[in-house]
C-alpha cells in the first residue's frame, strides 16, 4: 500500500512516498516509490513489548488521526551481519494511517520514553533471535 510521507524520515528528506509491505504480524518492509535507496526492514513493536507514546496534537492534524483513525506503528530494524546484531529504533517509530494513506516518523523524547532505546537487540525480544 502506499502512502505519503507527511513529515521527513530520518536520513531520507527527500522521500515522499513510500510501499509498505506487510510480511507477517511481526515484519514489514518499506520502499520508496522513486527509487531514491530507501529500504527499509520494519517491526510491530506490539508484537514484542509493552508498547505506547503520545500523539502530540501537531501529530495528529499532520496525520488526520481522529478516534477512528486506522494506524498502523512501525519501528525500524536495523539488520546486522547475524539476526542477533539486529537492532530496533524505538525512540523513532513510524506511524500510518491507512485511511488517509499518509505516513510519518516521530522522535520521541528518550526523556519522556526512558524504556524505549535507538538501538535495543532483536534477540532481546525474540528468544529465536538469539
């Protein structure tokens, strides 16, 4: 499915439009549609821990997230030379609204998040992982 980027991916700016692919309930993945070297692996983080932030109401307006809203959260895995190298942002989780096909990563405060990390191990979460 595509979406519109609503607001700068970390690192990639100059993407507007993005394929999400969903694998399974726990993966993802994540193209760009102009080929400019986005590709991404994705997680559900809820398919891994406690998971939960608040949506600022910039956020909100930005994505057209209202009470119905369909979302989907996405936190970006960082594939390392073995499944155990791997790592998840969760300070940075990207967010989708379906209905509205529109996307946006957030940076959430680690302050506010202290059990969220840039870099927590796969395997912290995936017994098979380790």
């Amino acid at each position: 499915m595509k979406f519109k980027i609503k607001a700068p991916i970390l690192g990639f700016d100059q993407v507007k439009e993005v394929d999400l692919q969903e694998s399974d309930e726990l993966f993802a993945a994540i193209t760009d549609t102009d080929n400019s070297g986005l590709a991404w692996t994705l997680v559900n983080p809820y398919h891994l821990r406690e998971y939960s932030f608040d949506l600022t109401p910039q956020v909100q307006e930005t994505l057209k997230i209202n009470e119905k809203s369909n979302l989907l959260v996405y936190n970006v895995l960082v594939r390392g030379n073995a499944t155990d190298d791997s790592v998840i942002n969760f300070l940075a989780p990207i967010v989708f609204n379906k209905d509205e096909q529109i996307a946006a990563q957030l940076v959430l405060d680690g302050k506010q998040y202290p059990e969220f990390g840039v870099a927590q191990k796969l395997s912290e979460f995936v017994p098979s992982a380790q």
